[in-house]
C-alpha cells in the first residue's frame, strides 16, 4: 500500500514505514500537538475492517501488561486508522541481528513473560491466533525489558455473547502463519487457548535451536501441506533435542490438551522457573538482548513473514497432537 496520506485526525503525522502485513500498513508518526511519537495502522476501507475489530479487542484488554495502548480509532480518508502507542523492536529483527540465537535465560525470561500475557489473554475470553516472533515487540525506554504481544487483527473470542464456550468444529481455514501455526490448526479444527500454545512453544525452541525442522532456509517457501507434513513426522524428542528437556514437557503438555481445556498456566510458568540461572523469577530479570538506536525495516522470510488465510488441508491423523473436544 503506497503512503497516500501526510496527517491522521489533524494531529498525527505519518513518518517512515514500521512493517506491512496483509491487512495493513504501520506507520511511524508524530502527534505534532503533543510532540510525542505513535505508531499508526492505515487499512483500506472494505465491507469488514480487521483494524476496528483489532481497537475493540485492544479497549477490552485496555490496562493489561504488555498489551499494546490503542488511542484512536476513526476514518481518514479512504483508510481505517488505528492509532497506538510505539513500541519497539520485534523479536524477529533483534533475533536476526543477534545471529538467530538467543541465550537460555532470554528464552526462558521471554516464555515467563509471553505466558503470563496469554493467560490474560485468554481470561478475557480471546484466543491471539498468530503468535510469532514477528507479533512480539520490546517497548521503550522503562519497558524495554518488557515483551508485547501485537497485531490482533485475527483474533477471535472463546465465548459467545451468552457466555457459553464456542462449539468444537473442524473444516475451518487454517488462519495465523503456518511455520508457527498448531497441527490442529492446519488440521482446520477451531483454535482455542491449546493453540497459542503450542504457536509459543515453537517460537521458543526456535530461538534457542536457531531454527525449525520445518524452516529449511530463507528463499525457499515451503506449502502449509509440507509444514505440516514435517510437523506430524517431527517427533518432540528430535524438535527439542539439545535443549532442556522442560521445553519438551511444556510442549507435551501443551498438545495432550483438550479443546476446551483450561492451561494451568503457573504449573507452565514453574516449570520454566526451574530453568533459571538466577535467583528471582525469570520475568523479574533483565534481558540480555541489545537493542540497537534504530532497527532497520527487514524483511521476513517468506516462510512466516505474514498471516493467511488458506483453505484446510485434507484432515490426516496427527502422530502426537491432541484433537480432543
């Protein structure tokens, strides 16, 4: 989407472009009343808007920690603008600028963190759906050492208006970003909580192994049917195999759930803590990732550089997956 607007709402000014996925365009921009830097989301205007769902997802979670403030929403000219406070880096840029490795006690600090933001998350009867590096971000300044979960834009309720669970269902799309996506997702079974799960559980031992079995490199896109293939004949013995044996616990757990499963999201957190190298909580300390002044734009790979929406694969039975009601 070429920038075709200069301000927003008479008081924001856009500036360099921050990331595009497939709905919209984040801006850097500044509120020239107040003088202080926002990040703004231009989508084009079309029968459903993911932007304006995306702000009242952000207003209900309004408050929690490490969710990303939304502090306005409107029309400017042919686009819908979500306006949000900036945050920094993603985990995608600062893990290729650290040379596709983070250390362990950075993983484990960022699983503790990314844990405790699920299960609010969820409490608030919502399942993210595209947990990636890419939709985690540091913030700035005091928040630095802080993890925010972003992007919303296909984020779903667990809950119907009457408060009664969602109904378990398969032939749905397969929704988020394949190389991170559950097997019961690619499977088109309804995410629900298990499913943001076992999306972090990748992410983590990516940044601990450097990469993914099903991530062969760079410049070649493999399909979701490949993805998937590799996932089911991955056992979890060879996807954690030099690394510590509670990220495979964590996943086993993770996938033996069933769809309307509450995750007991301390025992989790606990088994992360026992991994610890230093005395307080892993959240509690700092992360060892350096942040540069600016981080260039980059581009991902085109294995998970954006979330889709593509037709579910003919259902195969997974080798070690859960599709339990």
């Amino acid at each position: 989407m070429d920038k075709v607007l200069v301000q927003v709402d008479g008081r924001f000014r856009l500036g360099d472009v921050l990331g595009a996925g497939s709905y919209a365009v984040v801006y850097r921009a500044r509120n020239i009343i107040k003088d202080d830097a926002v990040a703004i989301k231009l989508e084009p205007i079309t029968h459903s808007s993911s932007v304006q769902r995306e702000y009242n997802i952000l207003k209900h979670l309004e408050g929690g920690v490490g969710i990303p403030r939304a502090l306005w929403f409107g029309r400017e000219s042919t686009y819908h603008t979500l306006v949000l406070n900036l945050l920094g880096p993603s985990l995608h840029s600062l893990f290729l600028l650290h040379s596709r490795k983070f250390s362990l006690d950075t993983v484990i600090n960022l699983g503790d963190q990314l844990l405790s933001r699920l299960k609010y998350i969820h409490s608030h009867s919502y399942v993210h759906g595209d947990i990636k590096p890419q939709n985690v971000v540091l913030g700035l300044g005091d928040l630095r050492h802080t993890a925010f979960i972003i992007d919303f834009g296909i984020a779903k309720e667990f809950w119907n208006m009457s408060g009664v669970h969602i109904p378990f269902h398969q032939g749905q799309c397969l929704t988020g970003t394949p190389a991170f996506a559950s097997i019961n997702n690619h499977l088109g079974v309804e995410p629900g909580h298990r499913d943001d799960l076992e999306s972090l559980m990748y992410m983590l031992i990516y940044f601990l192994q450097g990469s993914l079995p099903w991530l062969t490199s760079d410049q070649e896109k493999l399909s979701s049917t490949s993805i998937l293939e590799w996932k089911v004949n991955t056992t979890i013995e060879d996807l954690c195999r030099g690394i510590p044996v509670k990220f495979a616990t964590i996943l086993i757990y993770t996938c033996s759930l069933a769809f309307s499963e509450d995750p007991d999201y301390n025992h989790l957190c606990s088994l992360l803590h026992i991994l610890c190298s230093t005395p307080p909580a892993p959240a509690a300390c700092l992360l060892d990732i350096s942040q540069p002044e600016v981080i260039p734009m980059t581009h991902s790979p085109p294995f998970f550089d954006k979330p889709c929406v593509i037709e579910a694969v003919s259902p195969c039975p997974p080798l070690r997956r859960s599709t339990r009601m």
